[in-house]
C-alpha cells in the first residue's frame, strides 16, 4: 500500500510539472490531447507565470503595457510581426514599461496572464491572438480604467478596441507578382483552416493573379491546423506536384512551406513577417508582413495624453502597418516595376480589390455590379472566387 | 492527375512514413516487452526538439540526430522508472509522460523556434541525376530514409533471432516463467525502453532534421499516437509496420492530391480519411487481434519474491 501512495505522490508531482511547463507552451492543435488534467488535478500554484520578474523600480514608468501572444515571439511568422510591433512602443516612447507573455494558448491562460499583468500595474492590455478577443473584452468590463487594444478583432466597448492591417490589398499585390513570374500558370495557397479571413486573402491573391494573367488558376489546399509543419510540407509538396510553381500561405510560421518549396524549385511569397525571406534564398518573390509599430506607438501616445478613444482602426500597407519585403534576385525588373504600379493605384483607390462583379466557384454572384465587398463581410466570406481550385467548405 | 501528382503520392508517403515507421518499430519493441507506452508523443516531441538544437549549435545533422535517439532513449526510461521500478499504472505514466513531453520540448526548443537548420543531406540515387528538377527532387532520399527498410529487418532479427528477442518477448508474454528461466524481466523493460525510444527518437529527428527543417510547438501532430495505432494494425510485427506507416502517410498524401486537384469534396472531410482509415483497418483486423498481442502487454509485473 505504501509503494502505491508513493507512487500516486511521485505522479501528481509529475502531472503538476507538466502543467506548470505547459503553461509556458503553446495551444496543442485542436485534434489531439483532449485530456486536461487540470480537470482532476487541483493545481496550488498559480500556472501562469509574468513574463518578467518583478522588480523594484526607481522612478515609475509613465505606462505599463501589458501584451501577450499565442505563440512563440521568434516563430518568424505572426507572433513574430505583433512581437516587433509592440517592442516599437518602447523604443519610440522611453518611459514606457511593456511585460509581455508569449506562447498563451488559451483562452483562460489569457484571462489569468492579463489579469497578472493589471495587478502588475498594467494600463493598458495589447492581446494579439486570434481567440483572445473574447476574454479581454469580458476583463474590459470589469477592469474599467485600463485600457484593451485587441489585434484583429471586431468587438468594442468603453475601453476596448482593435487594430490591424489591412491585407487583401497586399495580397493582390502579390497575386500580381505570381502572376507574372508562373510559367505553369498554377499558383497554390496553403491555408491552416477554411477560415473568412483565410479565403478572402486567397481570393484577393487571385484577383491580383488573373488582373494580369487570365489563365492562372489558383488551388487552395487546407492542413487544419495552425502549426503542423510535416503535414505543411506535405501540402506543399502535393500542389507542387500538380504542376504549382509559385506557392504562398497563411498559417502562423510559414518556415517549412517556403524552405520546401525552395528545395523544390518553386517560388514563394510569404506573409505575416518579413523575416520569411531567410528560407528562400533563391526562389523567393517577394512577401507581405505586419509592421504596427507606429500605429501601436501613436495609440500608446493617445492614452499618455488622455484622448484616447475606442476606434476601429484598419490601417494599409501606405500607412506603415504591413510592410512588403524585398524582391527575390529571380523577379524581373518589368514585374517589380507592375507590382508598384498596381500598389500605387490601390492607394490611389483607383484599384479597388474586391469590386463587382466577383462570380464564386458555381457561378453565383457574390458582389453584384457596382458594389465592394466590405470589411465586415471579409471576416465571414464562405466562398472562392471562380477559376480557383479547392472546397472552402 | 499526372504522372508527377501519383509519383508525388508514393514520394510524401516514404518521406513523411519514415518517422512513423521508426516510430512504430520503437513501440513495437516497448509492447513486446509489454510495456504500453503512451507517452511517445512526448518523447518524439522532446527527442525532436534535441535533435533542432544540436543541429542548430553544431551545424551537423548526423550528431542531431545521434543527439535525438540517445534523448528518446532516455525519455523512454523516465517511463521504465514509473512502470518497472515503481509499478505505476502504464497508461497513466505513459499520459503523465506525454504532458511532460509537452512542456519540456517547448522549452528545450523555445529558441530555435523559426530558426533555418542544416537538414540531413539528400542524395541523389547514381543514373538518375538528369531527371527534371521537379520529378528528381521526389527520389532524393536522406540517410534516414535509405536506413529504415535494413533498420526494420535489424529489429525483425533481433526480435525473432537473438537471444535479447526471446527475451523481450518472453517478459511481455508472461514475465514470471522469464524470471524463472533465468533472466531479470526488470533489466530487460528497461533495455527494451531504451531501444525503442532511441527508435522513436529516430523519427521525431527524420521529421524535424530531415523533413520539415524547423521546429514549431507541438509539432508531431498526434504522430505518436498513430505509431500505437499502427502497432496494433501491424500485429506487433515489425515488417507490417512498413506497410502501415507507408499506407498512413500515403493516405495523408492522397487526400492533399485530391484537394489540391480539385475534387468537390469538403476538406473538412478529406481530412480525416486516414483517421477512418486507420480505424477501419483496426476493426477488420481487430477480431484476430488476441492471437498476436504480448500477454501480459500493460500489466504490471509485481516481481516474484
């Protein structure tokens, strides 16, 4: 009986490790590892740990921002973009004070990290995951005087708002440069989930494609889940192999679909950050990333001088909140030169990306004649735009 | 579909097979041994994280993956403590180790995250070196690779033909009767664990060395349980487990080619194709199943004092 207790003893410490060192990981992707054993275990510490120690501070910060990510903060993807958006603050206004959490996964670390992050004095909360949009807004209501910007979101109250860039039109930016640099006429998107978002940019990076090459076609193809590289390359590989040449992505870290396509010979573009170069020495395009600092800034300065407001704030690739990376050595001058062309009539508001009529995969009109698809409706869109490949549903 | 698109299949399926087949063969040698071990997703998650990380500071894949399969092994006997010395429950050891995996890997891996390694080289098989780029690039195979056929046959023989086999089958079979002819059913678990994690470690390093040449969190995407799904489907036989691994992967690779090739079938369902699959196939094989599975597999020897 003795030895069975023991065991019990050493099994729960072992458990309550894990979770401890869980805490510090990331969201397992949605198909596996249902079991929580936070369910049976009760825990005595507190799982989340600040991202900083605490430390006694001469003169007190004018601001503490609290900020937190999904995911690691040097995944070059977007944990990376928002890691680097908020580090700008700091760097542009010195008296401010930023603790940040990454890898918080879920909704309730989220809720437990920025309520850490208040009682450490936080003023003001930036929450860059997708998910966490829901537990901020529910901290917005009981933490009254600090303020909540989310990245991405749509909800808004007193003291909670959103940011974001705006990447459709980056996105038909580079439709066109794949456009023009496929020889096999077939462009491949890899995408984690058939998400609103997730089709509105393939959608955008197909208009761009066919504005300047009627007979491309664009396959999407889904890996269901944000992070699982093996299969990325795998997915990667099957649209190359069905004659892809020019393969882009939206999932978080797009490190394994660009190193792939580069041992394969295809070109690539990527997204989220612009540090997704490094992996595609040679067959690079080009690709489009966050860059919010500066909006982050101004934001932050806002709330310093008290005029802050809940705005929802959409900002473009000419108001520096995404940034386009270099060209890769294989892109012709002429198609550089078309790809600026086309961002500067975007700017101008002379290119409008989805303006009717848009005809879906069957036919149907889904932006009549005359009109534009807007924001609001991006977030939902359930359909791919016709002369694409791929079931978005 | 092309020619390209079918050769792309079989292609997908030997790459990403390989760490499954490894994988496999690692459970294969625990079961035998009648340990369930179902902590392997953490031990190819922690293996696979050691092995980004040794290759990133020294710039060589092969001590990587040395590193991998020596950090499997060990891993494995983490669990070896908990079950042979400590006679815990095999499940809930196996589960306490899998949410260790979790945690460790992510912090052994946190600042490789993103980071560009040197992969294991692929080379190039000798006549086929004018091929066009894309079709080549289907039949560069790494070390791995070219290593897991003679590896599967190397476990096959040392299972069925040495007298270490016999004895990791006797122990898993009825440990007392292997106690009273002589051996130490304990050392034996424990050798067993540590040659099957080193094989599981093998397989999180052809995933993440070879293959996706980076590390993300939580990576291995359920592969580990897969590997005690086809153990089951490969009736504790090593040479079966090249067939389950290649027909996973293959299915894994087929439903992408059907995607990719624009069949009006929901993603949502193509995806779990070889989930079905595999439960397919454990049902129809699931009758003879008794016949093949170690007898005491999962069940705590208690010693014989």
């Amino acid at each position: 009986m003795m030895k069975k207790k023991m065991l019990y003893t050493v099994l729960s410490v072992l458990m309550a490790l894990s979770l401890l060192l869980a805490a510090c990981a990331p969201a397992a992707t949605p198909t596996e590892a249902p079991a929580e054993p936070a369910v049976e275990e009760p825990v005595v510490e507190e799982p989340v740990e600040p991202a900083e120690p605490e430390e006694p501070m001469e003169e007190g910060p004018c601001l503490i921002i609290g900020a937190l990510h999904g995911g690691p903060i040097n995944d070059a993807g977007y944990n990376q973009a928002m890691h680097e958006s908020v580090a700008a603050i700091a760097e542009n206004i010195e008296c401010v004070e930023i603790i940040e959490a990454e890898n918080v996964p879920e909704e309730a670390g989220a809720t437990a990290t920025m309520e850490n992050m208040i009682s450490e004095g936080a003023g003001m909360i930036i929450a860059t995951a997708f998910n966490h949009q829901y537990p901020a807004l529910e901290l917005a209501g009981k933490y009254p005087d600090v303020i909540f910007e989310h990245a991405g979101g749509w909800e808004m109250s007193g003291n909670f708002a959103n940011f974001f860039g705006e990447p459709p039109d980056a996105w038909y930016m580079m439709g066109v440069a794949a456009g023009r640099m496929t020889e096999t006429n077939k462009l491949g998107f890899v995408a984690a989930f058939p998400l609103g978002w997730s089709l509105t940019f393939a959608n955008a990076f197909h208009l761009g494609a066919v504005s300047v090459n009627p007979d491309v076609e664009t396959t999407v193809s889904f890996t269901f889940s944000w992070g699982d590289s093996a299969k990325e390359a795998d997915t990667t590989n099957a649209l190359i192999n069905q004659g892809v040449d020019v393969i882009t992505m939206h999932v978080d870290s797009p490190a394994t679909i660009i190193s792939t396509a580069e041992s394969r010979g295809a070109y690539s573009i990527g997204f989220q950050s612009l540090h997704a170069q490094q992996f595609a020495p040679e067959y690079w395009i080009s690709g489009t990333g966050y860059t919010l600092g500066g909006t982050l800034t101004w934001l932050t300065s806002t709330v310093l001088d008290g005029t802050w407001e809940p705005i929802f704030l959409r900002c473009s690739l000419w108001d520096g909140c995404m940034a386009m990376a270099p060209f890769g050595p294989k892109v012709p001058q002429e198609v550089q030169d078309e790809v600026m062309a086309v961002s500067a009539a975007l700017e101008s508001g002379e290119t409008v990306v989805f303006t009717g009529p848009i005809l879906d995969q069957e036919g149907n009109v889904v932006v009549a004649e005359g009109d534009v698809l807007t924001d609001d409706v991006m977030s939902s869109v359930d359909w791919l735009v016709q002369g694409m490949v791929g079931s978005p549903k | 579909m092309t020619l390209l698109s079918i050769l792309g299949v079989l292609s997908s399926a030997i790459f990403s097979g390989t760490s499954l087949l490894y994988t496999t063969l690692g459970e294969i040698i625990d079961q035998r041994a009648g340990i369930v071990n179902l902590g392997l997703e953490g031990v190819l998650l922690i293996s696979g994280a050691t092995g980004i990380a040794v290759t990133s500071l020294t710039g060589n894949p092969y001590l990587g993956v040395l590193s991998a399969a020596l950090v499997g092994g060990a891993t494995n006997l983490i669990l070896g403590f908990l079950v042979v010395t400590r006679r815990g429950n095999q499940l809930a050891s196996g589960l306490a180790l899998m949410f260790f995996g979790f945690g460790a890997s992510a912090l052994i891996g946190k600042s490789f995250v993103g980071l560009k390694i040197n992969g294991l080289p692929r080379l190039t098989i000798p006549g086929f070196g004018n091929l066009p780029p894309r079709y080549l690039s289907l039949i560069q195979f790494d070390t791995l690779i070219y290593l897991a056929i003679p590896c599967t046959l190397l476990i096959w023989w040392l299972l069925f033909r040495t007298r270490w086999g016999l004895g990791v089958r006797a122990v898993g079979e009825n440990a007392d009767t292997a106690f009273a002819s002589g051996r130490s059913p304990h050392l034996i678990k424990y050798q067993a664990l540590f040659v099957g994690g080193m094989l599981a470690g093998l397989g999180a390093a052809h995933l993440t060395i070879a293959y996706t040449l980076n590390w993300t969190e939580y990576m291995m995407g359920g592969r580990g349980f897969i590997a005690v799904a086809l153990v089951i489907f490969s009736k504790w036989h090593p040479i079966r487990a090249i067939v389950g691994a290649l027909l996973f992967s293959g299915a894994v690779a087929f439903q992408l080619l059907l995607q990719a090739s624009g069949v009006q079938i929901s993603p949502f369902l193509l995806d779990t194709i070889p989930y079905l699959l595999t439960i397919l196939v454990l049902i129809v094989w699931g009758g003879s199943r008794k016949h093949s599975a170690p007898a005491s597999l999962g069940r705590v020897y208690m010693g014989t004092e």
